[in-house]
C-alpha cells in the first residue's frame, strides 16, 4: 500500500512538473510581455534567451530594434503568440454584413419607378423601393464579401496563450490520520 502511494506521489510530482515545463518561452517564439515594474505594456517581441529565471527578448519597433533582459519574477504576463491561419471567413463576413447594409440603404434612395414606353420596357424593373434595396443588398454585399475575404486573406491570426511566470515549487508531507496518509502541496 504504502509502494502504490509512492509511486503515486512521484507520478502526481512528475505530471505536475512537466506541465510547468510546457508553460516555458523557448528561442525564437513571438511574445507578448506586460510589466508595471518596467513600464511595459503588452510588449511584442521575440524571444532570443529563456532560462529559469530570466529571459531576453528582442523587441520589434518599426526600424529600431531593442533587446530586453528581464528576471521572470518581475514579469506581470508573458504571453506566447502562436500562428492561427488568415482570416478570410471573418473578412468575408464583415465585408458582407457592411456591404448588404451599404446596398440596402443605397438602393432604396435611388428606387425610381418605372414608366412603361413599350410593351416590355418594366419587365425587369423592381415594383418597389423595398425590393430596390433587397437586390442592391444582395449585389453590394457579394462585392463586400469578396473584397473583405481578400483583405482577411492579407491579415494573420495569432492566439495568446498566457504561461506563468512564476515557479511552480510542489512539496509532499504526510498528515496524521492514524499515521497513514499523504498529503501534497503546489506553490505558485
């Protein structure tokens, strides 16, 4: 019994460590740092050294670029930026939404009626302002869908997923239930 709950232990210590690991910057990742001790605010760099202490990130700022030596404690956030695809469907929504909108408004303020000359001179012609605006919706919000999945097609997605920064220190005691028992506990 007493086997079965070190090997227990020691699994629970292990787990519980490599997720900390997983949490780690490693060289080359794009990051994202906030820290009222240095005055950073949602910093957008990479990271060029990472220890378990420190790390040194080399920030991106239009021409200039700074490198930056920071002790993970002082760190408010550290966030890891990881690709996520382009954005076309959110383009082409928008583009849409915008665009049937923008039709809809325009086609009822240029509804003319139609007067007959000639036998089949009305035959396309809308009845009313309101179908004018359903079919300036459905033209201009097409156009906007395009125009808008292209414009999504140029543009990145990137996810933030927040690491601690923190260590993670985990102890194991035994409490006092009739002399067997285990206890463990996790400091962040």
């Amino acid at each position: 019994m007493r086997f079965a709950a070190l090997l227990f232990t020691i699994e629970l210590i292990c787990g519980i460590q490599s997720v900390a690991a997983q949490g780690r910057a490693i060289p080359g990742q794009r990051v994202r740092i906030t820290s009222e001790r240095h005055g950073l605010k949602r910093m957008i760099g990479r990271v060029l050294t990472a220890t378990n202490d420190t790390i040194t990130i080399g920030i991106e700022q239009g021409a200039a670029d700074d490198t930056l030596a920071l002790a993970l404690g002082n760190l408010d956030r550290l966030e890891i930026g990881q690709y996520t695809g382009h954005r076309t469907y959110l383009g082409a929504r928008i583009g849409l939404a915008v665009g049937a909108t923008i039709g809809f408004v325009v086609g009822v303020a240029t509804y003319k009626e139609c007067v007959p000359q000639q036998l089949y001179d009305c035959l396309l012609a809308v009845p009313n302002s309101a179908a004018q605006g359903v079919v300036g919706s459905i033209v201009v919000g097409l156009v906007g869908a395009g125009v808008g999945g292209f414009i999504g097609t140029l543009t990145r997605a990137e996810q933030w997923d927040e690491i601690t920064t923190r260590h993670t220190q985990v102890s194991v005691r035994s409490l006092p239930m009739g002399g067997v028992g285990l206890g463990l506990a996790v400091h962040f």
